[in-house]
C-alpha cells in the first residue's frame, strides 16, 4: 500500500498540476467541516479526480492531526509546574474561538499565538500564578487592566496580567473583540 501511495504522490503534479505541498496550502487556507466537502471542493474547483482528491485530504487531515498532537505537547509543557493556570489559558481559548472560525491558535514553545488575519493575542504563563494576556491595540491609551506591553516589546501593544478566572471579566472580553477586529 505505501508503494502505491508514493506512486500516487510521485504522480501528482502531472495528474493533477500540483504537486502534494501545494495542495497543502491550499486546504490549509480553507475552513472545511467535513472530510467530504473538501474533497468535493477539489473535484469541483480544481478538477481533481475523486481518488487523488481523497488521497489529498486524507494526507492533510492527517498533517493536521499530527500538527495539533505537537500543539497539544507544546501546550502541556507551558503549564507543567503551572497547572493552576490551565483553566485560564482554556477559558480564554473558549472566548476567541467563539469570535469566528477565522480564528487561528498557534502554540509555540513559550506561548501561544491567537491569528486572524494577523496575530491580535498572545497568552503566556508568565509566572507560575499569572498569565499574560498581550493584545496587539494599536491607538489605544493604557487603562483600566489594560498595561503597557511589558515583556512581549513590539509583538504586542498591551497586555492584562490574569492570575484567577475573576480576572477574565467583561473588561478583559472587551479588549479581545477590539483586538480581533482590528486584526483584518
């Protein structure tokens, strides 16, 4: 079977005008809710035959599942020795992901990256009592639990130090919506 999926993927590009790395970026600049409507988007938007599209999707969904296994650990790491803090990371998470499905979470060794068009959020265990919340707000004056950007320098305008769920108040929500919709 591997033979034959090199075989398949060797094809590619003359089967079907792209090789498998350019089908990757294109489903991955797309939002699809079912295994079967991204290939349908294939097969109708691009002319794929129905088995290479499938074969396409199938070795996408398993680059993103791989992808959100390393998130997973990168996350996991972030917190050990913090786990106190991991309602919060998770609460805020809930928040942004209810902004809209354009709504992209990027973990990376330190911290973890909230993307729209751009990146408008950055959540960070700080200590091991504290998160903090770093908002790109360009424009907008220090106030209320809204600090200077502290130790995320030209990655962030602002940020919020949250250390309990009280902390993640309708003020807190306020500045994410603000810094999602300036992020177009």
């Amino acid at each position: 079977m591997e033979k034959a999926l090199e075989t398949m993927i060797n094809n590619m590009p003359e089967k079907t005008g792209k090789s498998l790395d350019q089908w990757m970026k294109i489903l991955a600049s797309k939002r699809f809710e079912k295994h079967s409507h991204a290939v349908t988007f294939l097969k109708t938007e691009h002319q794929v035959t129905h088995g290479f599209a499938n074969t396409i999707v199938t070795l996408f969904q398993n680059q993103s599942s791989d992808q959100e296994k390393t998130s997973e650990h990168l996350i996991s790491d972030q917190y050990t020795g913090k786990e106190s803090l991991l309602p919060l990371y998770e609460k805020l998470i809930d928040i942004v992901t209810q902004f809209g499905n354009d709504v992209v979470i990027t973990a990376k060794k330190t911290s973890v990256s909230i993307i729209r068009k751009n990146q408008f959020a950055l959540i960070k265990p700080a200590t091991k009592s504290r998160i903090d919340l770093g908002l790109k707000l360009k424009g907008i004056e220090v106030q209320g639990k809204l600090e200077n950007s502290g130790p995320f320098g030209t990655m962030c305008t602002h940020r919020i130090q949250l250390k309990s769920m009280t902390d993640i108040d309708d003020e807190v929500k306020k500045w994410l919506i603000l810094a999602y919709q300036k992020s177009v």
